[in-house]
C-alpha cells in the first residue's frame, strides 16, 4: 500500500464536517481486499472495520482511531499535492492520520495469525469541532467488535511541538478540556450626552475582562490551571450612542474535572456580581466543546516503550505537562482506557519553533513520518493485544 499516494490524494481533496463522501470512499478502495468487517455509518460517514485475530478466538479488543475531515482553512503552502478546494485544507495532519491507520490495517492483515484478540478500526470524521466521537459512538462504536475493547490509541501529528520523527505521551492529562462562555451584558442605550438617563454596559463589560485575568491569576493552582481567553467583544453602533447590549465570548481550557466545573461557576458569580454593581443584568451561557483528554497511565508507558523499541530512546519523549489544545479522541478515552499520542512531523530539519502551527495555511507535514505512524500503531495493537 503506498501511503504517500494515498495521503497526497486525501490532501488534495480535503472535506470538512461530518459528510466527507469522497474521503470514506478512499478509505474503503484503500481497504479492500483485507480480511475485515467494515461498517460504514448513518449519522456521518464514518468507516469501521474489524479484523479478526487467528492466535487467540475471543480475545481482547484493541482500537485504533484516526480523524478523516479537514479544516475551512485555505492553503498557503507550495507544495505539488496542495488543496484543490477553495477555503479547504488538511491543516491539522488528518490525511496523515487516515494514511497511517490505513498502512497499520494492511501491515496488521499480514500478521492477523499473530493477533491474541481482534482490532477495531476506527475512521472518524467530524473531529474538528462536529461531535464526530460523539456521534459514532452513540451509533455503537465500542460493540462493533462483539466485545468492548480493552484500551484504545489515536496518534496526532504536530510540527511546533516535538522535532521530526520524536513520538510523545504522558499518563494523565495530555490535552485540555476545551469550554466556551458567551456572556450579554445587558443595560439600557440612551444618548452619549447624557449617560446618567441610561444603563451603559460598556465599562461594566471592561471590568469583566480584567476581572477574569485576576480570577484567572489568583483564583487556581498553577499546578491544576485553567487558561481563559477574552476572544471577542462587541458593543455600539456609533460613538455618540450609549448600547443596549455587550456581549463577550471566552475560550477556557482547563486540565481536570473539578478545575473545569469550578472556573464555569466562578465566572458565571463574577459576571453577575459586577452586573449587579451597576444595576445591569447579565446572562452567561456555557458552550461545552471537549472533557479532557486523559491517558492512561499503563497506556502511555506501552506508547513509550515500544517508541523506544522501533525508533530508539532518541525518540521517545515522556511529556513534561499537557497542551493546551483539545481532541474529541477525549471522549473514547471516558469510556476506554488508553492514549493518545504526538508525533512530530514538520520536515525534517525543521526545529519545532521554525514550523508554523497546526491550523495555519502554511503548514507542511513530512510524508517520511507515514511508516512511523503505521508501524507504531501496528505494534501497539500487536502488545496490548498480547498482555494478559
């Protein structure tokens, strides 16, 4: 299986959301032919395939996950396979992702006679802010096999956060839980000539953004933190007219349950304090995005050592505190024990500082990581199925 074509052709024709037609019939031509069960879904056009192990009949389950979509990002980068769909890239590594599940399907089919157990291919679209997790499983992802797995892996490339070629994982957290806060002020407009006949809600709105820093700084441990983010705000028309309404809307992310619960709750009383102060009344809504993203510690060890293995201890990289960003990966990992893991693939020679971020039009991804992530995968289900 040539997992560049393969990955090359994914790029170029990038499909956002939960319909991606023409990505899952790829996938399906680029499976035909192994010894597995596939299933396609109803709500979004997801892939699952299980192959069935002939060492051991009844065995435990392994899954495997890769994220098909794209983002509405257009393309900057000079590369030959460049995006051939206006205002659409794979700009987060999901062609790579896709390709490498891909070759660790093939590579397993080879070795089916060494498999202690079955594994559970999982081709997810709508990872991108679309509730893709969510959505297959509700279409019973976890009983594609007969039996639940027992652990569950997601690799994700990334080029500014280890160098080319480094696979890195930790037990516990490694992604944060993603919320957002839209919050209305609300008062009552007049005319800039006589603020005293109206209720303005700009400077009330004003405080609540400093306050949140100070919350934010003096309210939670630096060893439990949340990060919050005033990312826009909106009030007025004009200059000579007092608003009825401003409104704010927040990025938070935070590492634990409680952290998340409390920051929610303690901003929520914030605004409301500071609204009363100026006898204006305020609503606060909460817009839940992702629960964190935990490892498993058993897991994360298995990722670890077995990078050591196949590439050398050069290359395995036990992570020193979570990113900051978050993946919906986080929901299969509430249900099964697992991990998720990073692996650098800006081009090589390219110091992670150097490599533009997931996201960006300019990003480029190294072809040359392909086999990495196959032959990684491939081994992972290969031991995990093999434990007791």
């Amino acid at each position: 299986m040539n997992l560049t074509r393969l990955r090359h052709d994914l790029h170029r024709q990038p499909e956002i959301g939960l319909h991606l037609p023409r990505t899952q019939r790829a996938v399906l031509d680029a499976l035909a032919g192994l010894p597995l069960e596939v299933t396609t879904g109803d709500a979004l056009t997801s892939v699952v395939a299980v192959l069935r192990g002939g060492a051991r009949t009844g065995g435990p389950v392994v899954l495997l996950r890769a994220d098909l979509d794209a983002l509405p990002v257009t393309e900057t980068a000079d590369v030959p396979y460049r995006s051939t769909v206006d205002g659409a890239m794979h700009a987060c590594g999901h062609d790579l992702h896709t390709a490498m599940l891909v070759g660790a399907a093939h590579r397993l089919a080879a070795r089916v006679d060494e498999l202690a157990g079955d594994v559970l291919f999982c081709f997810q679209p709508g990872e991108e802010g679309h509730g893709g997790a969510r959505a297959m499983l509700a279409e019973g992802l976890l009983a594609a096999a007969g039996r639940r797995p027992v652990a569950g892996y997601a690799l994700h490339v990334f080029g500014d956060v280890v160098p080319p070629g480094v696979v890195a994982t930790r037990p516990g957290p490694v992604m944060a839980a993603s919320d957002g806060l839209r919050v209305t002020v609300r008062g009552r407009g007049g005319h800039a000539s006589t603020p005293q006949r109206s209720r303005d809600p700009i400077p009330p709105a004003c405080e609540m953004v400093t306050a949140t820093q100070a919350l934010v700084a003096r309210g939670f441990d630096v060893f439990d933190p949340v990060v919050v983010t005033v990312g826009t705000i909106h009030a007025g028309t004009r200059r000579n007219v007092i608003p009825a309404t401003a409104e704010l809307e927040l990025s938070i992310r935070s590492f634990s349950a409680a952290s998340r619960r409390a920051v929610l709750d303690r901003l929520a009383r914030l605004y409301q304090g500071i609204a009363a102060a100026h006898d204006l009344s305020v609503t606060v809504e909460p817009i839940p995005v992702h629960p964190a993203t935990v490892n498993d510690e058993a897991a994360a060890r298995l990722v670890l050592d077995t990078a050591t293995d196949l590439f050398g201890p050069e290359r395995a990289y036990p992570m020193p505190h979570p990113l900051a960003a978050s993946e919906d990966f986080s929901y299969l990992l509430a249900e099964v024990p697992g991990a998720f893991v990073v692996l650098g693939a800006a081009p090589a020679g390219t110091a992670p500082a150097d490599s533009p971020s997931n996201h960006a039009g300019d990003v480029v991804f190294a072809d040359d990581v392909l086999d990495d992530g196959a032959d990684l995968l491939t081994e992972l289900a290969l031991r995990r199925l093999a434990r007791p």
